[in-house]
C-alpha cells in the first residue's frame, strides 16, 4: 500500500545542512502495523511529515520516493495533497493541546473533517444519516466518538478542549483522523504523556480499528517495550537513517545493529535475574554537523577503523531482516 525509497528532507541551517531524514526506504502492506522506533530527534515524526508533504519551512524533500497505491506522493500538485490529507491518510499529531482549537467544540472538530472532504455529500453517507446536512453530521460525529471510547458523546459533542483529560483529547483526534475512513494511519506517539493505563486503552483502540476497517498503521514511538507489543513490524531510526528493520520478534530476540542491542540493554526488565540497566554511553549526535561514515560508530561497542571512513549500506540478513553495519552476516542490498 506504501511504500518509501531513498526519501531525504533536507533543512539548511547556519551551522550547517541538517539531514533530518537520510535516504530511509520502508514499505508497508494493507492492514500492517509498523513501529518506527528511535530516540527523540532521529527523524521519525519528520518522516511521517514528509509522506504527507507537511514538512516545515526552511526544510525541503530533496529526493526519493514516496508511493501510495501506485501514485508518487511527491509528484501530485498541493490541491491533490489537500484532498488526501485526512480521507485516504490520516494523521494523529503527538500533542493534542496543540492541535486541538481551543476555541471550538470537540464535537465541531470533528465534524469539519467530513465537511472539508465532501463525506456528507455521497449518496451512501446521505443513505445512512439521512438528507439533513447539519442532523447526519452530528450523528455521525457521535458515532465517531462512541467508537473511540468517549463516554456521553452527547454531552461530550458541546464540550472544549480543555474539558476533556488528555486520554479523551487524544481519543477526539483519532476520531478526527477517522472521520473519513482512511487507509493509512501515522500515529506520532500518541501515547506520549499519558499514564500506562490510559496508554493501553490508547493502544488497544488502535489495535481494534486496525483490525474492524484494514487500516495500516505506522506507529511512531520511542518506547520499544510499545512497538514489541503492538506492531508486526519494528524500523529503527538513528540519526535521520534507518539502522535496522524486521519482523518485531525477530528484532527483538535477535537484533542485528548495536543501537538496537543499547535499546534493549536499557529497558528495565521485572521478571529474572537482576542486572543493571546498561545505558547507551555518549550523546546523540548533532544532524548539523554529521561526517562519513556510521553515525553511530561514535557510541558503538563494535566500532571499526572502516565505520568511519565510508557510508554503510542496508545488508540483507534473511528475506525479511535487514540492517545497516558492517559487523552483520548479511549481503549488501
């Protein structure tokens, strides 16, 4: 259904051009869920930016590919965008205190998706909540949010942002990104902030909605405890670059890179022998002022004199396993 190569957005700077997304190639299939995994500032929410041509000025795409069911994303004219944004792909935002418009009733919100993209006009949405604009609107918008979770949607419908928790804010805006029964949906951490209990109901309704309407998901998180549970698939992200990606189980009993080994060194385990948390030493490096090489030779435990002097491809370790080092078992791809 997706599917990425080589994407790079660009943003110049005085200290120099950041790479904030390096030639990242990753694909997914209808009704898959992948996790994009990374610490803060590794480019994840700028990927998904850039899938929907959203990224921020001074920042440009400088290249690459970015196919949604047979057509470049980055060929299509803004108009075509505008009209994609929200029907075909939606986007949960990471924040909803600031996405959310303080000033206008969440049952408002939701409803100007439907508005925007013409939903009330088709002859099957006119079939199903009747011929009344304003009346099939409110019903539908009350449907949405019975369907996220959110209790007395009637009364819920005339509330403000700020009377709602943060769960509920966040429950409002996948009802947002719902509204138009879209394809693709890029979840960026939208469980950020949220207590662990809020978390998996969050977790769990994204998992429901996967499964009632085939949406694919690309769940962007810096939790990998998260992505093991959630998702089918696990892309690690370092440094504007991809350094590893595979089928969840694989990657985390069998991780390949040495970022991905210091992620999971660093999670706190409950049940066995205790050991201490292991730490990845050294900080994340400056996008800005970035050298050949491996951007995290640096940090590395299994650095070599060669890590430093040449870009490292993405090596192949089995059909559907790949990761960029130059210590894996693997063929160049």
């Amino acid at each position: 259904m997706l599917e990425i190569k080589n994407l790079s957005t660009h943003f110049p700077t005085e200290r120099g051009l950041v790479k904030a997304v390096n030639n990242v190639s990753l694909s997914l299939a209808k009704g898959e869920i992948l996790g994009l995994v990374g610490e803060s500032g590794c480019g994840k929410s700028m990927t998904l930016l850039s899938i929907l041509r959203l990224v921020p000025f001074p920042g440009k795409i400088v290249g690459g590919e970015v196919t949604f069911r047979g057509c470049n994303l980055l060929e299509k004219k803004p108009a075509e965008m505008r009209t994609l944004r929200g029907q075909d792909i939606a986007m949960v935002f990471q924040d909803p205190m600031t996405t959310l418009n303080p000033v206008f009733r969440v049952g408002e919100q939701i409803g100007e998706s439907l508005r925007i993209h013409g939903a009330m006009g088709k002859e099957s949405f006119r079939r199903k909540y009747g011929e009344n604009r304003k009346i099939a609107e409110r019903k539908r918008v009350l449907e949405l949010m019975r369907e996220v979770g959110i209790p007395s949607a009637e009364e819920r419908y005339l509330e403000y942002p700020h009377q709602f928790s943060g769960g509920m804010q966040q429950r409002a805006l996948i009802a947002i990104a719902l509204s138009c029964n879209p394809k693709l949906l890029l979840a960026d951490e939208p469980t950020t902030a949220l207590d662990v209990t809020i978390q998996a109901q969050i977790l769990s309704l994204l998992e429901q909605i996967n499964k009632e309407h085939g949406t694919g998901i690309i769940l962007v998180t810096h939790d990998l405890g998260v992505a093991a549970e959630f998702c089918q698939r696990i892309a690690v992200m370092y440094a504007g670059s991809l350094v590893e990606i595979g089928p969840t189980d694989v990657v985390i009993e069998d991780p390949q890179h040495p970022y991905t080994i210091g992620l999971l060194r660093s999670i706190p385990k409950i049940t066995g022998k205790k050991e201490k948390i292991k730490p990845i030493f050294g900080n994340v490096p400056d996008l800005a002022g970035l050298a050949g090489g491996c951007p995290f030779a640096p940090r590395c435990d299994f650095v070599e004199d060669a890590c430093y002097s040449r870009d490292i491809p993405m090596r192949q370790i089995t059909d559907n396993h790949q990761v960029r080092c130059l210590n894996s078992q693997g063929q160049n791809v």
